[in-house]
C-alpha cells in the first residue's frame, strides 16, 4: 500500500511539472500562441507543422486542439485547416515525450533552482515566466527518477504482478484500462511517460507496452471531446476529428502488430525509447496519411455537421445578458456580483474584438465578424447599465454606490473601447483592404509589438478590476506612462523615416499614425480602472 501511495505520488508531481510548463509557456505567449496558430494555417501542411510546435511547446495537444475548436467555432478557421492542426498537435506531443526520456534527469535539480532564480529575482514578467517554465520541467523531470525507482520495487508487489500479468494475456483488457486511465489523468503525455518507465524497468514487454500505448493514445481524445462537446459551428467536428484519428491511429497499431510484430518489435529500440519511438512513428505516420486524405475526409464532417443542426436550431445568444438575474435585484449583494460577472462577460467580448484587431487588416472576414462582435457589446452594455441602477438602496448606501459606480465605469470603458476598435481601427482596416495598402517592415514590427503590449494590458486591467489590488493598479498605470512614451516615440521615428522619401505611400503612412493614435486611446480607457482602486486604497 505504502508504495502504490508513492506512485500516485510522484504521478501527481510529473502532472503537476507538466501543468507548471504548459501553464508557464501560455503566460509567456500569452495572445501570440492564439494568433499564430490563426495566421499559420493557410495550408495543410502549414497546418500540421503549426500544430506540432505548439503542442510540442505546450507538452499537451488537448490543450491546442481546444484552442482550434474554438477558433473553428467562432469561424475563424476552416475545418480543413482545423483538422490539420489536430494531426500536428499529436506530432508535436509525441516529439515532446521522445525528448524528456533522453538521459537528460540529471538537469532537474539544476533547472529547478535556475528556475527559481528567475522567478524570484525578475521584475520582468517574460523572466518569471520563463522560471516557472525551468521549474515546470525539472520537476517533470525529477518525476520520472522517481517513478523509476518506485516501479523497481513494485516489481516484487504480488498485487503488481498479478495486474502484469492480466494485461500481458489480454491486449484488449490493456488497451481499455490504459485509455481510461490516460482519460482519468488528462494528459496523453504523462501516460506515455510512466509506459516508458514501465518498459524500461521491465516491468512490462515492449509488445505489452506498445498495446498500452494503443490504449494512452486512444484515452487522450476524450478531455478534448468532453470539453468540447458543447461548441458551436465546426468546433465539435473537430473534437470529433480528433478521436476518429485516434482510433484510426489504434487500428493501424494493432494492425502493425498482428500482421508484422515480431519485425516490428525487432526494429524498434528496447525499454522506453522503444515505447517513445513507437508513439511517434505511429502518430507521424497516422499524421502523414490522413493530412494527404483530409479533401475526402472532410465532406463526412461537413455532412454530420449539417446533419446534427437540422430540426430545431437554438439560436446564438451572445447578445443576452447571462447573468442578470432579475429575482436578485432586491439582493443588493447577489446583485452587484451578477453585474460584476456580466461585466467580465462583456469584458472577454471586448478582448476578443481587441486580440484579432490587428489580423483584420490582411482579413475583411474577421473585420465583419468584430464589428457583430461590438453590437454584440453594446446590447450587453445597456442591459447591465440598467441592471446595476436598478439595484434596491441597501443599508450601506455608501458602499454600494462605490461598487455601482466601479462597475458601471469599468463597462462604460470597455463599450468605448469596442467603439473605438469597431468605428475607427476596423474602418482604417477597410481602406487598407480596398486600396490594397501594405504596411513595411518597420511598420509591422512597430505595431506589432505594441498591439501585443496592449494586450497584455487588457489582462492587467481585468486582474485590477477583480482582484481590487492596489499594488496592481500601480503596475498598470506605469503601463500606460510606457505605453504612451513608446507611441510618441514610434511616431516620430517613423515620421523622421520618412524624411527625404518623396514617393512614399502617404495613405499607408496615414493609416499607421490613425492606428498609433487609436492605440493609445484604448491603453487610456484600459487602465481607467485604476484610478478608483487607487482613490480607495489611499482613503482606507
């Protein structure tokens, strides 16, 4: 018992490294993940290498599959494209177990205390990130040592051997019992991790192992399928996609092992790496023939997407208020956290009109689909206006005037900021489009760099109004003396470029000084939230 205790233990020390690397690398990327993911998937195989990198940086494919059946969903990418993706991702996970069982364990401790040097010492937030990353993977890391050392002495475990050898006699009875622990844990990478142990210790055969893995491979489509289910759109035929590849990745391993598994076993490397690199033969080679066979794959989709909206369609509500209950409003506590909660919803509305603002440049759908977003937000807004000063006077009147007038400022911000981007930077998208206007390299990077900035800003923002810290309202501030010295200082650089250039596009040129300013006057209504934080704290 005593040592089953210590395997769930070091099982939930390698989850947790993994948690800590995926969670670490999603701060450091923060919004670049999602847009990279969106502008690198013009093609399939374009598609399938994007996938890859980001699983492979994430270590989880469940969690870039998520993340493209929501951007299918909300018709930002088409579902070939989609689904092109999910073959990569598993490339990529793969590829990321195969690295982590190199001789490589001896790093742990020295990455976790480089981790922890960074994390503790940096102000800089990319630093503290990039030691959350370290300390992530040592932890991973020293995890597998771990595991090692304690499947050594389950070797001797009657109860261990007895289970041994169960799943050695019976693949079928393998396979189901490792895809619904792969499932239970939600991670196909950490299974793959602990098979590889298993095979290295010989605590299973190879044969055994690879039937396993069979089993780890098919488990890690359900948190995606699960999670997924409830979308929209093509989001759930991508879900779906996932675990038809899947199984179709189960039956071509069987498959290989009924008809050549003595060669097969032959050929691969023995203990973990055998496991490891049978895992990315079957994936690439799974990855490889269904990419060529997508154009006749993905009729079937389209057919059972069609299929599953005939009949009775709910309609899209993205426009009615969710949290507003009305029975509430007698209840001057529940009623300001309804409106607090609407006011997050409307908040991650406004985030996403903000997020692909820059891609509606090179995009006239996206620009359509931002401007439904803001009408979309101001419904929202009005709604919620009108909940908040409808709130029955309770016997601290002071206080809740304070929270009516926090939210109803912090709402009104996000509604100009959604007009902001919808009235003038989408416009100034629609002339670029329509004159065929392109911004240089120079031009690019500057905006570029400062959109990613205001975004990060935006997050900021949203932790000030949640978390009433006065510690973050000062960071945010700072930000936006930052941000302001770095548009004046872009500005007049370009400008200065331009001295001398007689032919240049003036229009181009106009375009980017409208967006520069457009810019700046989000980062003033983004930090706006400050100023209360900072008035209360002050006056307490």
């Amino acid at each position: 018992m005593a040592v089953m205790i210590q395997l769930a233990g070091a099982v939930a020390l390698l989850l947790w490294g993994i948690r800590m690397v995926q969670t670490g690398f999603s701060r450091l990327m923060g919004s670049r993940l999602e847009r990279l993911l969106r502008r690198s998937t013009s093609n399939r195989p374009r598609a399938f290498a994007t996938g890859a990198v980001a699983a492979f940086s994430l270590q989880s494919s469940t969690a870039v599959i998520l993340m493209i059946a929501g951007f299918s969903s909300a018709g930002m990418m088409t579902l070939p494209m989609a689904l092109g993706t999910v073959l990569g991702a598993e490339v990529g996970a793969s590829l990321a177990a195969f690295l982590l069982n190199l001789n490589v364990q001896a790093l742990a401790l020295p990455l976790v205390l480089l981790g922890f040097i960074l994390f503790r010492n940096q102000q800089n937030r990319s630093r503290k990130h990039a030691g959350r990353i370290l300390i992530g993977l040592g932890i991973l890391l020293l995890s597998l040592s771990l595991l090692g050392q304690i499947t050594n002495e389950l070797r001797g475990s009657e109860l261990f051997q007895q289970i041994t050898q169960y799943v050695e006699s019976d693949a079928f009875l393998a396979i189901t019992l490792m895809a619904i622990l792969t499932w239970v844990i939600h991670s196909t990478l950490a299974a793959v991790l602990i098979l590889a142990q298993f095979a290295m210790d010989g605590t299973v055969s190879l044969e055994t192992g690879i039937f396993l893995l069979l089993g780890a491979n098919l488990g890690g489509a359900m948190p995606a399928l699960v999670a997924g289910w409830s979308l929209k759109g093509d989001g759930r035929e991508v879900v779906l996609g996932n675990l038809l590849f899947r199984l179709i990745a189960v039956l071509l391993g069987m498959l290989a092992l009924l008809i050549g598994g003595d060669r097969l076993l032959e050929l691969l490397p023995s203990g973990a790496m055998g496991i490891v690199t049978a895992h990315i033969a079957l994936n690439l080679l799974n990855g490889l023939v269904l990419l060529a066979c997508l154009p006749l794959l993905t009729p079937l989709f389209e057919w059972h997407s069609q299929q599953g909206q005939s009949g009775t369609e709910i309609s899209d509500e993205t426009d009615q208020p969710m949290y507003l209950a009305l029975d509430d409003i007698n209840n001057p506590a529940r009623a300001i956290a309804n409106a607090r909660n609407e006011a997050l919803r409307i908040a991650d509305l406004v985030y996403r009109m903000l997020n692909y603002s820059m891609d509606a440049f090179k995009d006239r759908e996206l620009v359509r689909q931002i401007s439904d977003l803001d009408d979309d937000i101001d419904r929202l807004h009005r709604e919620a206006l009108h909940y908040v000063v409808s709130i029955e006077e309770s016997e601290n009147r002071k206080e809740l005037r304070h929270e009516r007038h926090e939210i109803i400022t912090f709402m009104t911000n996000l509604e100009h900021i959604g007009d902001i981007i919808d009235t003038s930077l989408m416009q100034l998208a629609r002339n670029k489009l329509r004159d065929n206007l392109v911004f240089d390299a120079e031009q690019t990077r500057v905006i570029e760099a400062l959109h990613e900035e205001l975004v990060d800003a935006f997050r900021l923002s949203q932790a000030v109004f949640t978390s009433d810290s006065a510690e973050l309202g000062k960071d945010l501030l700072r930000i936006k003396r930052r941000y302001r010295t770095r548009i004046l200082n872009a500005r007049r650089e370009h400008l200065d470029r331009l001295r001398g250039h007689h032919r240049e596009n003036l229009k181009s040129t106009q375009i980017f000084i409208d967006v520069l300013r457009d810019l700046q006057r989000i980062c003033s209504h983004l930090t706006a939230v400050a100023y209360p934080v900072l008035e209360r704290h002050k006056k307490d």
